[in-house]
C-alpha cells in the first residue's frame, strides 16, 4: 500500500468531497486544492493508473477499495494530529499545516502509540 504523499493528498481530497458533493469531479478536486485542472487530470491518471480510483465516462471519480483505505488512514490521522496540536495550544491554523506534513511520514506504530497514549 505505498504512496506518495501527493497522492495521498488527492486521495483525502475525494474522500473528503464525496462526503459533502453527490458526484467528485476534477474541477471540484483543483477547486478544492487550488491547483490547475491540467495538474489535477495527470494526478487523476496516475490514480486510475495504480488502482486507486475510477472516472467514469461523465467524469464522475471513485475511490475504490485500495484508494479509500488510503484516504481514511490519512483522513484520520489529519483529524487526530490536528485536534491533538490544537489541545496542546497550537494555533489551529499552524496545528492543520503541521498535521498535513505529519500525517504522511508518520509510521503506523508511532500513530497507534500516541493515540493509545492521548487524552483530549
């Protein structure tokens, strides 16, 4: 299940739209991201490419099974990395940044560990 971090970015980014749009597209995912459709089109490629998603001939993008493991394992560790920062005192806007960086270097055991060890 390796990744790049960019494409666990896009990855979290259709999960997190498909929650909230009926149907992800890739002008709602350059939108989301403030990139260029042209950027979003390749990235959306390489996607398809390892598995990870599907566009159907609308233009509608799935995650699909291997591309939604990935994008909920990041999804949570965005959510607990940031939510812990800010408890700590970090400013929410800095706590977000440095959850985005953290969220994809981070190992499987260390992330189990300090959530074991953390109370909010």
């Amino acid at each position: 299940m390796k990744s790049t971090e960019s494409s666990e970015n896009y990855l979290e980014t259709i999960l997190i739209l498909s929650q909230k749009l009926p149907a992800v597209r890739s002008i709602d995912i350059a939108a989301a991201l403030g990139f260029k459709k042209s950027s979003v089109s390749v990235a959306m490629k390489h996607l398809r490419e390892n598995g990870h998603i599907v566009v159907s001939e609308a233009g509608y993008i799935t995650l699909t099974a291997t591309g939604k493991e990935i994008a909920e394992i990041i999804y949570e560790r965005h959510q607990f990395l940031s939510s812990w920062l800010v408890s700590l005192g970090v400013d929410e806007k800095i706590a977000t940044e440095d959850a985005c960086r953290i969220e994809h270097v981070i190992s499987p055991e260390s992330f189990s560990a300090i959530k074991k060890g953390v109370t909010f």
